[in-house]
C-alpha cells in the first residue's frame, strides 16, 4: 500500500509539472525595410534567461508566422531569431500565471550590413538555419548519448526519418548521399557514415538539393530532387579507425571468430576482415560486408539473401548456410583511396571456405488420375566450397560532366561434393514399385573473368546526355561427375546398375555493348535511343564413360550419351521512345523496341541448326505523381544446356533429355508501382504488381513409365504470371515512446501448362499471403516485436487427370528487447511456423526460441560479452513446401540444433588524430 501511494503521489507530481507547461509565445517574422516581405522558415530559439541551454526552437510557417508551445509559466525567456541574411535578433520574454500566452506581433529583422563585421555568440547558436538551398542543423543542439553514433543524432532532427533498412529522407525526399566535410566516405556509401562515426566528432549537419541528379533529369519536380547531407566535422579530425573483433565459444566444440577493421586518413580507406566458426552463421551480417567490408565501394553486381540469414554477394559466401550445417571461414582486404586528380582507386580480394553437411527428406506427391506417384527420398550430402573474388574499380569524373568507370573482376570457384541418396516410389495403393540407391561424386568450378566499363557524358543543355559501356566475360566451367547407381523394380522385377563418369566442360563468352542518347526536342519533350549489341559464344562439351571391369578405369565412351554442341551469334537490342510533359506530375513515354537474333547450333553427331528471328513491339511507360506504370518486351534464346540432345541420368529415377529444336521466347512485361511516405502523419505505403505472357515459353514434357520419369523441354504458349502486393505502415510517436504498425499483402498467380504421360493441362497455381506486424519502443528500454503472416497455397487443373492442390503455412516470430539495467541488455525471440500439411515423420510444428544476456562495459560500452542460447526447444530441422506443375514437394532439412555460446565483442571507434607526427595510419 505504501509502495502503491507513493507511486500515485510520484503521478500526481509528474502530471502537475506537465499540466503547467501551457505558456506559449507567438508571433510573425517581418523585412524592417519592407513590411509587406515576410521572413519564412526562420529559425526562433528559446533559452532561459541567464542559461546557455537549448529549451526549445521552432521555424517560422511560409508566411513568416511561429508560435511555441509547451513553456512554463513563472519563467522568463530569452528568444533568438536568425533569418538567412538578416541580423539575429533578440527580445526577452516572461510568462505568467496571469497572461501565459504571449503575441509579440510583428518582429522586424534588418538585413546585415556587413557579414564579416558580424558577432557570433558561441551559446546562442541557433539549432537550425534555413537559406536558400540548405538546411544546416547545430549538432550539439540535439544531446545524444555518448556512445551514439551519425544514425542516432539524424533521428533527433525534425523532419529526418530512417527506414529499417538504413535509408534516410528529409522531409519525405529520399538522401541520394552523405558527404563527410564536402567529400565521399569510404566510397560514398550512405551507412558507413551513419552507423561508424560517433556523433560527437559532428559540428553541423548540412541538407542540400542534389544538383547533379537535378542536371540529368530537368523533369524532377521539387518534391522528387533528392538531397545531400553533409556532415561538418569538429576541427582536427581528419583520421580514424572502427571496426569489430569478436570471439566466441561453446560446448560440442562449436566456435565462432571475426574481426572487421577500417582505416581512413584524408581520401584513403582501407577494409580488412576475415571470419570463422561452424555454427551455421555468417561471419558478418550483409550491411557489415556492403558497408564496412567495402563491397559497396567496388560494385555489388549480383546477391542473393534467405530468411535463414545465409547471403552471397557477387558469388561469395560470407559463411551460413540455407539448407543443413556448415563451417565456413574467410578473410580478405578492400582499398579505396582518390588521387589528385580526382581518380577513384578501389581493390579488393576476398577467399571463402566453406563445409556443408546436408540431411534432407523429401516427399513428392504428383496426381495422376485415380493414381498417384509418391517419391520418398533421404539425401546426404557432404560439400567443400572453395572461392577467391578479386576485383578492382577506377572511377574518373574527367569533368562536372563527364565519367569513366573501368571495373575488372575474376571470380575462381570450385565445388567438390559427394552425395548419397536412398529413394522409393509408391503409388496410390501404397504399393512399392522401385527403389534407388544412388552416388554422385562432383568436381566443378564456376569460374569467371569479367571486364565492365562506362562512360557517361552529360551536356550543358540540361537533359542531353550520352552513355557508352560495354560488359565482355568468359566463364569456363569444368564438371566431372562420377556417378553410380543401383535400381530395383518390383512391379515388374528387375535390377538396373549404372557405374560412370560425366566430363562436362561448359564455357561461355559474352560481349555486350550498349549506348543511349537522350536529346530534349522542348520543354515537354524527349528523345531517347537505347542501343545494344550482344557478341555469343557458348560451347557445351559432353562426354560420358562407363567403367572398364578389366582395369576399372572409366575409358569405355557411351556415344548416345556424348556430344558437343557450340552456339555462336549474336543479339541486337533497339528502343526508341518520345517521352512527353504533359503537366508537372504527369508524363507518358510510348516507344517501340526491335530485337534481332541470329544464332548458329552445330552439333558433332546432330544437323546443325541455324535461328534467324525479327521481333518488333511497341513500349510504353506512364507516371502520374506516385503512381507509375510500365510496358515492354523482349526475346530470350533458350540457353545452351537445353539444347544438349543427350539424356542426363545422373537421377535414374528422373532424366532429363535436350532439344536442339528450342525456339526463342517472347515475354512481354507490365509493372505498376505507387509509393508515398507522409512526413506529417508518418504513414508509408506502396503499391506494387507485375505481370508477363510469355510465348514459346519451355514446358517440360514428362513421361512416366514404372516409376521412371523422362522429362523432354518443348516450347508452348499460354504461359502468364502475375504477383503483387501492397503494404502500409504508421508510426506513432510520443516523447521517448514510439510504435510502428504495419500490414501487408503480396498474391502470385502462374498460369503454366502442365503434361504428364500426353495429358496436357493448364495449372492455375496461387500463392497468397497477408502479414501484420508490430513494433513498440519503450525509450530505448523496452522494445516488442511483433509479426505474423500466412501463406495460403491452391493449385487447380482443368483436367480432372490432376487432383487440385491446398495446403497452409502460419508462420510468426515474436521478439523481446530489455535495456535494463544501464549495462545489461536481454533479448529473446521465438518463430513458430505450422504447416497443415501432414507427413509422417515431418515436424509439422516447428519452434524455435533463442534468447541471449548481453554485459556492456569498458568506455562508450565499447566492449560487449554476450551469452546466448540457440534452438532452445531442440527443433533440429528447417521444412519448405511449394507447389511444382501437378506436384507437391515437401522436404525437411537438418539444422544445428540446441547449443550455448559465449562471445566477447570489442567494437573499435579512433577519431580525431591529427595527420602526421608519430602517429600511425593503422592506429587504434
């Protein structure tokens, strides 16, 4: 009880303090030279008489009106007005009991007389500062904690808002960059800055329009020109180092190790990092190896990210793994520096190791009639991955107009795998009618040399511009497969052995070359051209050898099974369009695009083939405000491997046969976006849907005979796809508090023709998925993560050979955050994801819950021992269902299971070194 009333007095306090902040002060900002000229978006600071400290500001309205409120009463105030090339002025102010709302009317400013005769007055630095074309915020206006970061001191500031994902807007106007002292960070890349440098090392904030992006795009409306932040750093701080090492250990010997460094010094970075541990984790998370480990910098030109939080970035894997267990280790280096000319320099050099473990069952059930065929298979797989990335990029702005970007790559990547597989095949009345037992020893390397260059020129006649690059790569890609297998047939008895080797070697040249030139015709209209050419060159050299039982060498040549088939030509791309102004939020671009293909397919025991094919359709693109839709086509020559007219029977159960007589598709293409964030009401919400018809589109054409299916590519029509979706969030904000709430949408409908055993079906298959999500800051103590989503799956036939498909997937995740004490942070999360579709010995309920206790300590909470729990409920596996033709596959995959890790991280933070004397470049 005493506790109890002491909490209702502590209440009542509180709740009186705020009830008497009702004082406010208003008044309207005028020229003392001409009255009739308002000073809009001026800066109005409030300080207590006699205290240096902020208590509050406000920016004058586009009529040059400001009123403050939220002041107590019984104080007395000193308010400071500074206006882009006016003088500041200052006038004291008291509220009272009695008369707490004040009207000073018009307040007039005099233009300066002389700026370099002007006093500046270090304690009545206004926090913000509007001119023409910038918007510059004092930093020191806005406390953050010490250990607060760039991030942490721009989510202070009024109308600044940062996405989960790290990306900034101002005022609902996305930042295209942030400059640190007028120059690029490390590469330039936005969140290098933001989540590295400390937020005391900042003295202004600086916002600006994006004048370049304003150059090459005329049309760009005021609200859609990005802006640049610039970030003034304090005097001195021209060097520094950050990064993280961490260590880790656990019981079973599980282990995990890394560090990730960064040093700058003037225009030089350089990154170096290297990792491993085998608890199935990437060594990093992807914004660390983008931002930090400098890929950013060099160009990521292909990722690829599962929800598990396995990720590649251009081929290379950072540890993880999406399907079973692995260990992985890796390490590299990025150098990035400018010289004086201005030449952007950046290397880099990346190795990855990895070892996979996979355990996987699957089931596929497929309809067929009254009957069925159901495959049940246990697959085990054991994997060495070997990769080296080396790359390099110039960047060279010759002029304010002109660039030259020159970036070669060389990616060497070997794969070594033995996998053993055991699969049965049953029919709807349960009855076994084969089994295989089935190796496969695979060596392959995906290697790949790679040349990108690109030149852009813009012209001093806003909107003409001209762009030339080129992309020339080979990729040899050697295979040798050896391949034993054991089947045995029930229904009608007998046993078939298979003991051989594939020697597959796979190489591929492309040059392609493209131009565009863009010339403004007036005001409301444009003309562009898009040209490009595309050189090919792709061989595909089969041999296979059965096993000689005299030497046991495999010298014996299968002629039906060997073949090499070369494919030389090329590809050429034309697009003209007119795009054409009608108003300012309004413009439509029509156009007509021309594809020509000529390919020559010579085959060593088949005819030669030769594709010769015009295509010509229109294109269109609209935009309205948010809203923008687009329209094209294209023509896609089937690759190479489907030309291949030998059968791949490495699955004895499943072959796989070629078609020399493939034709090209042709897909035409819509896409409709809308997006909108409100700064005001802090709602986001987008819009989104694509579509393609695809002719001549490839099918496979399966035959079933005894449990064996051969699957045979042929081209069809009638092949259309649809997805889409829509999303909304709003957050809520009050004080320190602050909640997110969110709903989601996203459907996907395939329209594909399905043919098993000569009976030909369209299937209609579904995908449909909404999703909510919650998420509530408590001032940084507390937070609660909230989301849930189902997936809801049909397939339906016209054919009534095919039995229609359904089945469901919840899935939701829930997550804890506790800040409390000061030093001690605890988290937890648990996903539970149920699937109605029952198998036996499938987990159709899978958990899992972690949960972790984090120690802060050492200065700026710079080091962090963290004890964690993984896969507390020993869940063990992962399960993914999906819906293929007139089947349905199912499979399970094995996971780490439950284990405990200690793990000590030491975040390293160095600003403000002066450059030269005895200091060193890498010092920390």
């Amino acid at each position: 009880m005493k506790k109890l009333l002491l909490s209702l007095a502590f209440s009542l306090i509180i709740f009186n303090l705020f009830a008497q902040k009702n004082g406010s002060i208003t008044g309207i900002l005028a020229d003392s030279a001409n009255h009739k000229v308002t000073l809009n978006y001026s800066t109005v600071s409030v300080y207590k008489v006699g205290d240096s400290v902020l208590t509050t500001y406000k920016l004058s309205d586009d009529k040059g009106l400001f009123k403050i409120n939220g002041l107590a009463t019984g104080i007395k105030y000193r308010l400071v007005v500074t206006a882009w090339q006016y003088g500041t002025f200052r006038k004291e102010v008291e509220l009272t009991a009695a008369n707490p709302a004040v009207n000073l009317g018009t307040l007039y400013l005099s233009t300066k007389a002389n700026d370099l005769n002007e006093v500046v007055i270090s304690a009545e630095r206004p926090p913000v500062i509007v001119r023409k074309d910038t918007i510059e915020f004092n930093a020191e206006s806005f406390k953050t904690l010490p250990s607060a970061v760039v991030e942490d001191l721009l989510k202070k500031l009024p109308g600044v808002a940062i996405a989960p994902d790290g990306s900034i807007q101002v005022n609902g106007k996305s930042v295209s960059k942030i400059l640190v002292d007028g120059k690029e960070f490390f590469g330039g890349d936005q969140q290098i800055a933001t989540k590295n440098l400390p937020a005391n090392i900042i003295d202004k904030v600086q916002v600006v329009d994006d004048k370049q992006a304003k150059r090459r795009d005329p049309d760009l409306t005021a609200a859609e020109i990005p802006q640049v932040i610039n970030l003034k750093l304090k005097k001195a701080i021209k060097k520094g180092a950050f990064g993280k090492l961490y260590a880790g250990g656990g019981q079973r010997g599980l282990y995990q190790a890394g560090g990730l460094m960064n040093f700058f010094r003037d225009t030089t970075q350089v990154s170096v990092l290297a990792y491993g541990n085998n608890i199935n984790q990437p060594g990093f998370n992807p914004n660390d190896v983008q931002r930090i480990g400098g890929f950013n910098r060099s160009g990521i030109n292909s990722m690829m990210m599962t929800s598990g939080g396995y990720f590649e970035f251009n081929g290379i894997s950072f540890g993880g793994s999406y399907n079973g267990v692995q260990a992985s280790s890796g390490g590299g280096f990025n150098f990035n520096t400018i010289n004086k000319k201005g030449i952007k320099f950046n290397t880099q050099y990346f190795f990855g190791r990895s070892d996979n473990l996979l355990e996987k069952l699957s089931n596929t059930n497929q309809t067929l009639g009254t009957d069925r065929l159901i495959t049940n298979a246990n697959e085990n797989t054991s994997s060495l991955i070997l990769k080296h990335n080396i790359g390099g990029k110039l960047d060279w702005q010759i002029d304010s107009l002109t660039q030259l970007t020159i970036e070669p790559a060389i990616v060497l990547n070997s794969n070594n795998s033995v996998s053993k597989v055991s699969s049965g095949n049953t029919n709807a009345n349960n009855q076994l009618i084969n089994t295989l037992e089935n190796l496969n020893d695979r060596n392959s390397s995906t290697n790949k040399y790679q040349l990108i260059a690109d030149f852009s020129k813009d012209f001093k006649k806003a909107g003409r511009s001209f762009n030339l690059g080129t992309d020339i790569s080979a990729t040899p890609n050697p295979i040798v497969n050896y391949n034993r297998s054991s089947s045995v047939f029930y229904l009608t008895p007998s046993t078939v052995e298979i003991d051989q080797l594939r020697n597959n070697t796979i190489d591929n040249f492309k040059a392609y070359i493209y131009a565009n030139y863009t010339e403004p015709i007036s005001k409301k209209l444009n003309f562009k051209a898009d040209v490009s050419g595309n050189i090919i060159n792709n061989e595909n050299a089969l041999s296979t050898f059965y096993r000689n039982p005299a030497n046991q060498l495999y010298d014996i040549v299968i002629p039906n099974l060997s073949q090499t088939v070369k494919q030389a030509g090329f590809k050429t791309n034309t697009n003209m369009s007119v795009r054409y102004k009608i108003t300012k939020d309004l413009y439509l671009q029509p156009g007509l695009v021309h594809n020509y293909i000529s390919l020559n397919n010579r085959f060593t025991n088949a005819a030669n083939i030769n594709q010769r094919y015009n295509f010509i359709w229109p294109t269109f693109q609209f935009k309205y405000k948010i809203f923008s839709f687009n329209y094209s086509a294209r023509f896609t020559e089937p690759n190479v491997n489907y030309l291949q007219p030998v059968a791949d029977n490495t699955n004895a159960f499943y072959i796989r046969n070629g078609n020399p007589n493939l034709l090209p598709a042709r897909t035409q293409n819509l896409s409709m976006n809308m997006y909108k964030y409100d700064p005001k009401s802090l709602i986001n919400y987008n819009l989104y849907g694509y579509g393609n018809f695809t002719k001549n589109g490839i099918v496979n054409s399966i035959t079933i005979n005894n449990g064996v299916q051969t699957v045979n590519p042929i081209n069809m029509s009638g092949i259309f796809n649809f997805q889409g979706g829509a999303n909304i969030s709003k957050d809520f904000r009050k004080d320190k508090t602050s909640l997110k709430v969110g709903l989601g949408f996203w459907a996907n409908f395939d329209h594909t023709p399905v043919i098993v055993n000569n009976i030909q079906s369209d299937a209609n298959v579904f995908y449909v998925g909404p999703n909510g999500s919650v998420r509530l800051n408590l001032n940084d103590k507390v937070e609660i993560n909230q989301s849930y989503s189902v997936n809801l799956n049909r397939s339906k036939y016209n054919d009534s050979f095919y039995t229609n498909i359904s089945y469901n997937t919840h899935q939701s995740t829930s997550e804890l955050i506790i800040r409390y004490p000061k030093k001690l942070v605890f988290e937890t999360s648990y996903s539970l994801t149920i699937n109605d579709q029952k198998i036996a010995g499938y987990n159709n309920n899978i958990k899992f819950w972690n949960a972790a206790f984090t120690y802060l300590f050492m200065k700026n909470d710079r080091a962090q021992l963290k004890f964690s729990v993984n896969d507390i409920l020993q869940s063990n596996v992962r399960r993914n269902i999906q819906i293929t033709g007139n089947s349905v596959i199912d499979t399970q995959t094995n996971n780490l299971g439950r284990y405990g890790m200690l793990t000590l991280t030491y975040n390293i933070q160095n600003f403000g070194q002066k450059v030269g004397g005895r200091q060193t470049f890498f010092n920390f």
